[in-house]
C-alpha cells in the first residue's frame, strides 16, 4: 500500500536529514531546532498534489506548510492551478505561500531558458521562506519516471558519471544563501507515475492537468511521449530498471569521486599570485602521468 510505503520512506529520509545536519556544524539552520515542519511545493498537478494529500494524511494541517508558484507562462492555465491549491489548503486550514512570477522577463534579463528560470525563481522563494518561517526542509514530487527522464536528457547532452546517476533523495537546496544549509527531500522518488496516478485516482486527490505537458516540442515531453513507450514494449519495468542501474552509477561515481579529491593535491597547484588572476594552476606534467587523466581533467573542469 502506497501510504505504508510513504510512511516507512519518510521516517527513513528525515532521518538522513537529521544526520546530515548534525554532521555539518557550519550550517546555521538547524534541523531540531524547528521542528520539521516541511515546506510542499504544490504545483496542483497529479504529482505534487499527491505528495501534498500524503502528506497531509500523515503529519496532520498543524505539522505541514505549502508554497505554490505562478510563472504566468499559461495564462487562464495557471490562475485555475493556484485557484485548485488555494482551495485544498484552505479546506485542511494548511499554512500556504503564493508567489507570482514574471517569468518571462527574469529570463530574458539573465540569459537563461524559461524552464532554468523558473528553476532558480522557485528555489531562491523556497530558501527564503524556509529562513523566514523556520520550515525544516524543502519536499518535492519528483518520482522514479522523472529520474529516468532526467538521466536520458543527461546522456544527450553530454555527461560524467555524475548525470547518470540520478537525483538524490536528499540534497541541499540550490540557491540558498551562503552560511545556510536547507535540505530538499524528494520522497516520491521511487514511485512511478502508474503508482502515483493508481493513489490519486483511488484517493479523489483533485488535480489540474498541464496542456504543456502533451506537446513534443518541449525536450522531456518527447522523450516521456515518443522514446519511453519504446521502451516499455522492450522491457514494461524499464522505469525500475532505469532507477536501479543509477543506483549503482551513482555507487561507481562515489568510488570514483574519492579517487579524483585523491588526486587533486598531487596536479593542482595553488600561490597567492595565480589564486587571485586564476583560481586552478593544473600541472600538466604531473596530470599527465596519471593513467586516468582524462576523467580527472574532466572532474575538474565540470564545475566550470
């Protein structure tokens, strides 16, 4: 049973969190000292109010805070999606936070795809409500089928290890503010779309379907609408299969992470004169005489 499931996913996911914010003592947001009152990014589709419905059925209105983004980038679309969560908090006297977006011109502004925009907008809001209003963390709906999409999309643009293995369960929220440490939690991530769906459809969760998301021209839609099916006529659990394989990339690029950090002393080389013009001095020399260098010069230039 999906709730079961949830519940069991969640107790072992907050745990993580606790031990991840004990072990950073830098961090300035603490994790006990508020209480673990989530923060739900609710879009009002099927998977985020999924992941809100769950929730709620756990923790109860007094335990759960929702925020919801308008990107306005669908007009009357994107009224009707605010106007379905403002509903379904206000029934359930849950805490909400609603934003509206210009979208549009923050991209055009900094130089960034709508879809990258609207990425750092949300996140940036996220972080600040969390330091405003002492939420715990940040949860998500992200689910298996995303992962595997994300990891396809990954591989055509061109990736290390890293890309391949999938999003984490747990990770620090982008765009926080620096001395800061604010965890996001995906807990649906080993859900599939069929389960979630199976849970909306036998709970009434009410949800609003995205028009955009039928359109190929949009990367992810074609490869959800136009490569998938092939795949599950080759191997109907390809979704599981997908998620489990990034389990072990994602083991392989630990071993591997270790063994570059390893590495680094050895080929960069560091002075307060190139610190200040160039922040990495590579030895090539002493790169060079590493087997493996081309992955290692690849480790360290990715960030870049």
């Amino acid at each position: 049973m999906i709730t079961r499931r949830f519940q069991n996913t969640l107790d072992e996911l907050e745990g993580l969190i606790k031990d991840e914010i004990w072990s950073a003592p830098y961090a300035q947001f603490h994790y006990y000292e508020f209480g673990c009152k989530p923060l739900l990014a609710v879009s009002g589709g099927i998977d985020s109010m999924c992941l809100a419905d769950l929730f709620y059925n756990r923790l109860g209105f007094y335990n759960l805070a929702i925020a919801h983004c308008n990107f306005n980038l669908r007009g009357e679309e994107s009224d009707a999606d605010e106007a379905l969560v403002r509903q379904w908090a206000s029934e359930r006297d849950i805490d909400v936070h609603f934003k509206s977006f210009d979208t549009v011109a923050y991209a055009e502004r900094n130089g960034l795809s709508i879809e990258m925009a609207a990425r750092e907008l949300r996140y940036r809001w996220f972080a600040e409500l969390c330091l405003t209003h002492k939420y715990g963390y940040v949860a998500v709906a992200h689910h298996a089928d995303d992962n595997a999409e994300t990891m396809m999309l990954n591989l055509l643009r061109g990736t290390g290890l890293k890309g391949v293995s999938g999003m984490k369960p747990i990770s620090p929220l982008p765009y926080t503010p620096e001395g800061e440490k604010i965890m996001l939690m995906r807990p649906l991530l080993s859900f599939t779309r069929k389960q979630i769906e199976g849970y909306a459809h036998g709970h009434s969760v009410p949800y609003r379907t995205d028009s955009t998301n039928a359109s190929v021209e949009y990367r992810r839609n074609s490869i959800r609408h136009e490569v998938f099916p092939v795949f599950e006529r080759m191997n109907p659990s390809y979704v599981r299969t997908l998620n489990r394989e990034m389990t072990y990339f994602k083991d392989a690029f630990d071993i591997v992470d270790d063994w570059c950090r390893a590495q680094l002393p050895h080929v960069i080389a560091r002075s307060e004169a190139t610190w200040q013009s160039v922040p990495l001095a590579i030895s090539i020399p002493a790169l060079l005489a590493i087997p493996q260098w081309r992955y290692l010069l690849y480790y360290i230039l990715e960030p870049y």
